[in-house]
C-alpha cells in the first residue's frame, strides 16, 4: 500500500512514522498509550502513523483483537494525524506465517519482519554462514511478497539479530547489490514498500548507504520507521541530521 508519492527526500519522508510499539507489544514501555501516541506525533507535526505491534505465534491472531482496543481508545480523539492500526507481523520461515491471512486483512498496515532470528521460533538456515543467511532471508521474502500479505518491510535485510558470528555485519555485506535490486523491483509489482527503519541504519551505516542507493535506483517507495519503543522516539525529524550524513 503506497501511503504517499515517490520521494528520496528524507525531509519529506519524516512526515510519516509507519513502525511504533503501543504498550500492547512486550518490549514498549508502558507510557506507550495510543492516545499518547497520537498527540507526540502532532507535537512532532506528522501527517501519518502507524501503530505496530508484534504478533507472536503463541497468541496467533491477536493483533487483530488488539486493533478493536485501540480503536475504541482513539476513536474520539480529533486530530490531524491519519492513524494506522497495523501491526508488525512475521514470517518466520519459508512461506511460514505467525498469523492467518484473514487477520491480515483484518488491520490498515502489514509491516513484514523477515529477520527476527532472535525469537526461538524463528527458523535459521542449516548451514550458519553469511551467505547461507542471505538467501534465507531472500526466499522467505519472495514467499511473502507472493502472498500479496504485506504492505512494507520492516528493517529488511538486517542482520543484528544473527548472533552466531562475531560482526553480523558480515551478513549484510554478503548481499549482491543484483539481489537487493532484484527482491525490490519483485515487491513494486506487488505496491509493498521498504522501511528506513532509524536503529537498523544507524547500526548498520555502510549498508543501509548502498540499500536506499539501490532502493533509488529501482524506483522504489521507502517510509521511514523509528521502532518507537518509548514517547520520545516518536518524532522523526530529530534523527534527521544523522540519516542524511549517513544515507546522502
């Protein structure tokens, strides 16, 4: 779903937060109310969020019942904000999916985790090298992208959560620049977007330079995601600085 126009402009980019934690998703600190939520990004004069929590295999579907909370939470609420109750749901495998498609469909914004290596349920390639890693990650997301379930990937290609090697930046510098190029131009078919996701490129520079580079060149749609955890990592526009020194 393209939520705004083409744009490599990261200043007109940071108009939009499309991955913030409510209180719902276990690792967001408890001040993540939506109501909150909602009134940080007008102070920070955002024009569009989305709430995203995680979905877990053990509570299978529950987003879906948690968008008819928050909903009822912000329902009165008059604001200039467009608020998106998404969730930031998982592939964990080839073609494995944590949730149904009918909760899917159920909420406003699909963000795709590819990479959650760190969940004990996430399935790690049988042979534990950078490479092997690589075309793990690619296979599960052509399998997501020709399921038509998703609307934009979140930190794609990230490898912090790969703990099996001494810098997991050997992961990312094993992609092809042909193999970013090819999975983005297979997911514009599809209108799925690519997240700038703050703490991925600010953990990962060098590659984060090269993916919006060729994110550029394949004419992609790219939305910028702070993985709000807490009220103050809300607002866009204060990681400005650091991601045009690092990405321009």
């Amino acid at each position: 779903m393209f939520l705004h126009e083409k744009t490599y402009d990261l200043d007109e980019l940071a108009r939009y937060n499309t991955h913030m934690h409510t209180r719902f998703s276990h690792c967001a600190k408890r001040e993540m109310k939506p109501g909150d939520m909602i009134k940080a990004a007008e102070k920070a004069g955002l024009e569009i969020i989305a709430f995203t929590d995680h979905n877990y295999p053990d509570e299978k579907n529950e987003v879906a019942n948690q968008k008819k909370i928050i909903y009822e939470e912000i329902k009165n609420i008059d604001t200039p904000v467009k608020v998106l109750i998404g969730a930031e749901l998982s592939s964990y495998d080839i073609g494995k999916f944590a949730d149904d498609p009918e909760c899917d469909n159920s909420i406003d914004w699909r963000l795709y985790t590819t990479n959650h290596f760190h969940q004990k349920y996430w399935v790690h390639p049988a042979e534990k090298t950078p490479r092997a890693y690589c075309e793990h990650m690619l296979a599960i997301m052509e399998k997501v992208i020709e399921s038509g379930r998703a609307d934009a990937f979140a930190h794609p290609f990230m490898a912090k959560y790969i703990h099996c090697f001494d810098d997991f930046r050997c992961v990312t510098a094993a992609f092809t620049d042909n193999e970013i190029g090819d999975i983005m131009e297979k997911a514009n078919e599809k209108e799925i977007t690519w997240e700038l996701n703050v703490p991925a490129i600010f953990g990962d520079p060098v590659f984060h330079r090269r993916y919006f580079n060729i994110g550029k060149e394949a004419g992609v749609i790219f939305n910028i995601g702070t993985d709000a955890h807490t009220l103050r990592d809300i607002d866009t526009h204060q990681f400005l600085p650091i991601l045009k020194k690092i990405l321009y």
